[in-house]
C-alpha cells in the first residue's frame, strides 16, 4: 500500500516533533519531507530561553546563606523550618517547572529541538528534588540538545543533578563511590557487557573530587581526587574523570549504544534494523558525535518513511498529553491535572523511575492506564472529574504526609471535597480553530478524513461503522467533535 | 505475541461458560464445605510504604541499646503487647498479638538486602523487582510470576491489585496483573458499548504493536466482566471497618470465597514515612491494619479458607536505630516482615531480634535477603519455579 504524503509528514512530525499542530494542517497534504525537515530545523534553531519557575523566598534564601558554606555544613546553617520549607517549596516548583517545559513542548516553534531534549532528559534519567540543580540540568538538554553528544555528556557528567543523584559528592580519594562511573558506562555511553568491573573501580577512581556548590557550579576538590596511576580500559596513567570520559567516547562502542537507542526512539521500537545502525553510528562517529547530522541522516532517508516504521510506536504518556493538546488545542483552567495524568499513566517528568529512564514500549500499557488513556479524550471534552487516585511518592512527600494531609488527600481523591479542584479537568477547546481543515470536507467523507488526520495507522485499521455508531450526529459540529473523541479513544491513537 | 481472534472468542465465551460449571455450585454448600477445591493457595502482599520503622513495630523489650538511642520514642515493656520475655509488638497491633498467640503469626526479623538504597523509590523498585541494587529491570517478581505461570491461562486475573493504578511489582514481560479499586467500578468503566465494538472490530495479525493493545483492552472488558461476576457469587458477610484498607481486604476477602481463579492479592497502606511524629502516625497506620486485618482473619476462618491464605507484609526499607530530633527517625534498612495465616510451618518470632551492636551506618543490617522469603513463598506456597523467576537460587526458608 502506498504510503500518502500526508501520512509521512505527521509520521516526520511525530518523530521530530510532538505531532501536528491544528493550525498547520492544511499544509500537510502538499508540503515534501525534506522541506519540513529543514523547517523543523530552521525553527530550531534559536538557542532556547532558560526556565526559572523557582520561589523568591526560596532563592533569597538560598543565596543568604552565602558561598562560603560547604554543602557537607548545610544541616548546621539552616534551621529544621528552613529545611522544609526549601524541600517542600522545591518540590512545588519542580512541578511548575515540569508544566512549563510541557507548555514548551506543545506551543514553542523549537519542535526538534524539544523532542530531542526529551530524548536526552530520559536517556538522563535523574531524580533530584533541587529546582536549582534541575533547572540548570535541563538548559544544558535543551540548550545542547542538537549539538553534540560529547559535550551532552560532559555537562550531565558535571551537572549538580547528576554528581547528586549519583552519589558523587561522596566519592572520595579515601572512600571511592561507584555509582556514577558505573552508570556513566553502563547506562550513558557504553552498555552493558561492555566494560569489566575493574573498569568501573578505576575510572571510580578518577572521578574523586568531583562536585558541585550550592549554586550548582562544578567544583573539583583537588584534596578528595586521587592523583594515583589508573588502569581503565587497558590503559594506565594518572586520568581524571575528563579523561575517562574522552575514553568512552573515542570507543566506538558509544556511538554504537547511542545511535540504537535513538533508532528505536526515532524509527521503530519494536524491530532494529542492525545494518542501518551499523552505517548510522560510523557516521555518527565520524562526525565526532554531532547530533544534527545524526538527525538529518534518519529524517531525509527514505526508509525512515517505510510503512513498517508508521504507527509502530506506543505514545509515551506525555507524548499522547501533548500530541493531544498540539493538534486540539485547548486552556486548561487548573494546568497541574496535567500531572495526574503523567502519574496516572506512570511519566512524570523529572521524575524517572531510576537512572535507566522509562523503559518504554509495552511496559505502558497495563489494564489500567490503557483504560485510563481511553477515557482521556472523553474526560477532557465533557470537563468530567478524572475520579482516579495516583500512588503517593515518598520521595516526594519526604515524611510530610501526616495525619491531616493524609486525611485531605483521601478527600480529594474520593471527591468528598467540595470545590475539590485536583481532578476537576476544566478544559475550554478551541474547536473552531480545531474544525477549520473538516470545512470543506463533505459529511459522509469525514470519518475517513479524521481518521486520516488523527491515526498512524493504516487505512482502515478501525472500521467505519463502529465510529459513525459511537457519534452525535445532530449537528455537523457535534459530529466532528464526537467522532474526534471517539478516535482518540481507540488504541490506534495510542500509536504514532 | 500472536493471538488469534478465534482464540479470543474462546476466552470471551469461557467467562461465561464458568457460570453453568458444577464448580459453581460448590459455593453454595454451606458454611461446612470448601468454597473451592482444596489446596488453592493465595497470596495476600500487604505493602507498608513509606519505609515501616521494624523497631517500633517488633520492640526488642529487653534491649538497652533500643532504649539508649530512642529515650523519646521507644515504647516501654509497659506499653506493648507481650510476645514473650524478649519481645513486644506495637499495641495499635492488638490484632497481630491474637494471632501470634494462635499460632498464626511468623515475624521474620532483619530483612533486607546487600548494599541497601536509602531513596524510597530506588529500594522499593528494588523490592519489586527482585533485582540486585545496582541493576535496573522494568518487571516485576510478581509479573514474572504470571510470565511463567500463565502461558495459557484463559485470563490475566491470577494477580489482581487494588489500586487504581497498577505497580511495578505486577508487571511481567508478557502479562501483566490487573489493578482495581472496586469491581463495581471496573466493571461500569470498561463495559462501555464503544469498547466493546471496538474489540469485537478488530482484526489480530502478526505481532502488530495495535495487537498488543487490544488483546489488553479485550482482556480487560473480559476480566472486568469475570471478577465483577466473582465478587457477587459469595459476598463477604463479614463487618469491616470503614477505612482504605477494610474495605480493600474486604473486596479480596469476597473473591477469594468465590471461584476466581486469582492466586495473588497486593494491597498497600502508607505512608510510613515518619520523620515528623512517629508516635501518632504508626498509631493511626497499624489501627487501621489490625483492624482490617482482625476483620480479615475471622472472616477467612469462618469460611474455612484461612489454611490456603498466606499474607505477607514488606516495607522498602526499616528506619535508623536513632531517634531524631523531630519525633521521628531517618532511614534505615533492615526491617522484619510478618506472615499471616493458618498454613504456617513455622510460627513466631522465626529468627533472631535485631543486632544492635554491629550496624550498617546505624541501621539494622541485613541478615535474611528478601528475595529467599520470594523464593520460599513462589516455591513452596504458590508451587513455582523460583529460580526460573528469580533467575538465581536463593536459600529457602520454612516458614512455609
């Protein structure tokens, strides 16, 4: 079957974008690949504003307590209300912080370069409640996300997120601690299999003394820094952790690890193709790593287009929230349901599962978050109250959940509240923007239209009849509005 | 994975089928007879969240160290409930002390696991998937479990959770358990005509990623249907509290006196995550389980099912030796779990109390890996291949 035009646009811009966009509809149909590539680039290509969602009370009173203090003498300069506060206030704003990089990803022109900076913040994977650390972590993945994967890799490596969530503050010249060069080969750069755990003790070794301010700011204390000669990957010598992460990255290996990972992120998730890689990550490496050439090599070819690679892919959670809103577009009065709907369907940015990120593919899709997907479209089109209870995240509610709080949320989540706004979703659609491509399309051609427009999968893949039975077809507007609804709420729609 | 639509057809028809089965009837031979054949054992997983502080829940009475480092927190001989001349339980645990003197009790002290996390997230996804603390998996023991047990069962209800949302533990690589709040309520959500037509729709072939996504959602339609079927065949008539996890344990309790074919329950409480006043939230925590738990135990033993019901309890972590300035404690590590029911081999206090001499950075350390209790109760209480779940042998206890 021969794949449209159309088809191959919305499948470039599910890729390399987070989906149509209502407004740029129309084009879809005439514009060629490679000149929607070169747009999603062109709109790129502006460096991206940094995000600073953080509390004032919380900054001035972090920067009070000056630069003199050494992280390890923090718990003796605050006082037990300080404490929380910042923990709790930090947490809040990590959550502003999740809901305007989503806004990003569904309004900003960056699309490429925001889907790509989602690549990395999950390739990333880093749990850290600091906002100031986070924030900065997630400029440098925005920021460097079309650049080059060395340098991604040098600034995760001295990010305070990272050095933090991996222990490195406590990696020692006396008390070594693994657990960053561990993850830095297993999960980064090499994978598994393909160090010993001699490598691991050693390049350990090299990154003692690597650490961070209360700023955020990469300190090396040279007095916790083994100066000692290393033997890491057969060679020996007085390295440093820059050293060690030259090595990973002149090791072919890494381009190798890289380049697959991103072919099942980009092309298909479910069937890799050994010999494209191959080709992909030699010239990946040639190119010393530069992740536009990378991109461009996979966008302007023809097999990216094939039809075993459309509608191949499951939605993660806040692809299927943005794509969503991208091509319906719509307010929402009380934004933060947006993150019951991350927790609920199990993504929460900022929030990994661990440091190998979300494992992506099937392991989205259990009984209830598949029903919960369903119900979405539904939910949002009727104001309907989302009626669902996320799991609660100790890491999260850090020792905070007392009786009280306890007792709120249960209220909340069992909707014994009145005024209960947590599960309240207040959406108003732009249906007329929304409905301006169906205009001219003639009632009986609709649901094949829609269908069309709204799934990646092939033609006739839901049959006709089952959606024209589930609409309103009092009206041309409540059908296109019902039938919308209906195709969203198809496993088909979970697919891009 | 292939499935065919026939084979679809099949299971759909089988929900139905087992209504007219002479098995049915089995439940309605009155309070003296089996409600389902003999030797069907559950598991009931009880999940304390937060990180349970072990040492205020099993108090080491006679302990100076105990008493040394929590001279705020630590509950005096006086106030618990007398296990023997070693060893208190908790008094909100009234419950657990009824059973332990009925023989129906096992605590396992010291559980826990070689380099210990203290992040809640990373020790609890560590305790359900029964991995190495420095390997990542994104399944779970229980839903390796169902992976190996579960080629051609004719539904995905052998493990069921109440929740709304389904934890990791649950998830295997091929089949995952199900998670419901109130079969009432899945049942009404998943009924929908539009779903049912799309189900009936569509059409399977090879390995397609849609294929996955179907077969989950008509699985769902059709367990959704069957549990909901369950539930109302034998109605526990027993009164529980009106808390989360009454009710919750309530709703098991009513499966397991029907036919379905569910061997694992998970059910959580939480959080136990007391920094801040310990003393008041363990009160309010451990009421509620004894509770529910008391409620659970007499109505199971009225029904004659206590023997094939093993409910085990587990928290990600335990909780630092020393109290904090702030009426709590910090995190620890080790910490006990209990084992309830009337199959236990082995009943009590299994093994020794906690060493409070030689600890890990002030926490109890490990002496019993959580992942040989997996091994005993996959192996000797569910009937399972262990290793093959485990993928490694663990030392096998008795307890069971």
């Amino acid at each position: 079957m021969a794949v449209s035009n159309r088809l191959k646009n919305q499948h470039l811009l599910w890729r390399a974008a987070f989906g149509p966009m209502a407004e740029a509809q129309a084009d879809l149909d005439t514009v060629s690949q490679k000149k929607l590539w070169e747009t999603l680039v062109k709109t790129s290509a502006k460096e991206p504003e940094y995000i600073d969602v953080a509390n004032n009370v919380l900054k001035g009173l972090v920067s009070g307590i000056g630069d003199a203090v050494r992280m390890e003498n923090l718990k003796d300069k605050l006082t037990p209300e300080d404490r929380k506060f910042i923990r709790q206030q930090s947490q809040e704003d990590l959550k502003s912080l999740n809901l305007r990089w989503m806004a990003e990803m569904i309004n900003s022109e960056s699309q490429l370069r925001e889907k790509m900076a989602f690549f990395w913040h999950g390739h990333f994977a880093c749990r850290e409640i600091n906002i100031f650390y986070q924030q900065l972590m997630l400029q440098e993945m925005r920021s460097k996300a079309l650049t080059n994967f060395g340098d991604i890799l040098k600034a995760v490596s001295k990010s305070a997120s990272m050095l933090s969530f991996l222990n490195n503050q406590q990696n020692r010249k006396q008390h070594p601690n693994e657990n960053f060069a561990r993850e830095v080969m297993e999960l980064f750069t090499l994978g598994r299999g393909n160090y010993t755990e001699n490598d691991i003790r050693e390049a350990a070794r090299a990154f003692t003394g690597w650490g961070f301010n209360l700023k955020g700011e990469f300190v090396f204390r040279r007095g916790q820094h083994d100066e000692g000669s290393k033997t890491i990957f057969g060679k020996t010598g007085n390295f440093d952790g820059d050293d060690v992460l030259n090595m990973l990255l002149e090791n072919k290996q890494t381009s190798k690890y890289i380049t697959r990972k991103l072919y099942k992120f980009l092309v298909n998730e479910n069937e890799v193709d050994d010999a494209r890689v191959n080709w992909l990550a030699d010239r990946f490496y040639t190119s010393k790593y530069d992740i536009q050439s990378l991109l461009k090599d996979i966008f302007t070819s023809d097999w990216f287009y094939a039809e075993k690679n459309i509608g191949s892919k499951i939605k993660s959670p806040v692809e299927l929230i943005v794509g969503i809103r991208r091509v319906l577009p719509m307010e929402l009065q009380i934004s933060q349901v947006q993150l019951l709907f991350q927790k609920v369907l199990g993504q929460v940015l900022f929030y990994p599962p661990n440091v190998a990120g979300w494992p992506g593919g099937t392991s989205w899709i259990d009984s209830s978050s598949l029903m919960f997907r369903l119900r979405l479209p539904q939910l949002l089109k009727d104001n309907e109250t989302a009626n669902i209870t996320p799991k609660t995240d100790d890491d999260q509610q850090m020792g905070m959940m007392d009786d009280k709080m306890a007792k709120r949320d249960y209220k909340i989540y069992n909707n014994k509240t009145p005024g209960n706004t947590a599960q309240r979703i207040m959406a108003d659609i732009n249906w007329d923007e929304y409905m301006k491509v169906y205009k001219d399309i003639p009632r009986e051609n609709l649901v094949d239209v829609m269908a069309t427009i709204l799934l990646q999968t092939p033609d006739g893949s839901i049959k006709k009849d089952t959606v024209s039975a589930a609409a309103d077809a009092s009206s041309k507007e409540t059908f296109i509005k019902s039938v919308t609804v209906a195709l969203m709420a198809t496993p088909e729609y979970q697919l891009c | 994975m292939v499935i065919k639509r026939r084979e679809f057809l099949q299971i759909g028809s089988l929900a139905s089928a087992s209504f007219m089965m002479p098995k049915f009837l089995k439940a309605f031979e009155g309070n003296g007879g089996k409600m389902v054949p003999p030797g069907n054992k559950v598991l009931v997983v009880l999940q304390m969240s937060g990180g349970n502080d072990g040492l205020n829940t099993v108090i080491p009475i006679r302990n100076d160290i105990y008493y040394r480092e929590r001279p705020k927190l630590g509950i005096t001989k006086e106030n618990a409930l007398l296990l023997n001349d070693e060893v208190g339980i908790n008094p909100a645990l009234s419950s657990f002390k009824e059973l332990f003197d009925q023989g129906q009790l096992g605590i396992m002290n010291s559980v826990g696991y070689p380099e210990p996390d203290r992040s809640h997230f990373r020790s609890m996804d560590i305790w359900h998937t029964a991995s190495a603390s420095n390997e990542y998996s994104s399944t779970g023991w229980l839903g390796k479990y169902l992976d190996a047990q579960c080629k051609d069962c004719d539904k995905p209800t052998q493990a069921l959770e109440l929740d709304d949302v389904l934890s990791l533990a649950l998830k295997g690589d091929n089949i995952k358990g199900l998670a419901l709040k109130d079969p009432q309520r899945l049942f009404n959500a998943s009924q929908a005509q539009y779903f049912k037509a799309l189900a009936k729709q569509h059409q399977y072939e090879h390995e397609r990623p849609a294929d996955y996504l179907y077969k989950t959602m008509a699985e769902t339609i059709s367990s959704a249907d069957y549990i909901y079927k369950q539930s109302k065949m034998h109605p526990s008539t027993e009164v529980y509290p009106n808390t989360e996890l009454g009710k919750n344990l309530k709703t098991i309790s009513s499966l397991i006196l029907s036919d379905i074919n569910t061997k694992v329950y998970y059910v959580s409480i939480g959080s136990f995550d007391t920094h801040v006043g310990q003393e008041n939230t363990q009160k309010r925590l451990f009421t509620e389980m004894s509770d529910a738990i008391r409620a659970f135990t007499n109505d199971l033993k009225k029904n004659n099912r206590f023997e094939d019901v093993l409910m085990m309890t587990f928290s990600e972590f335990g909780r630092r030796l020393t109290q904090n300035a702030s009426g709590g404690t910090d995190h620890g590590k080790g910490s006990n779990m209990f084992f309830i029911g009337g199959g236990l081999k082995q009943k009590g206090i299994l093994n020794d109390m906690p060493d409070l001499v030689n600890l890990d950075e002030g926490d109890v350390k490990y002496k019993v890996d959580f992942k040989s209790v997996y091994a005993t109760v996959l192996n000797k209480w569910l009937g399972a291949d262990d290793q093959l779940i485990l993928g490694k042998k663990y030392e096998q206890l008795n307890f069971v």
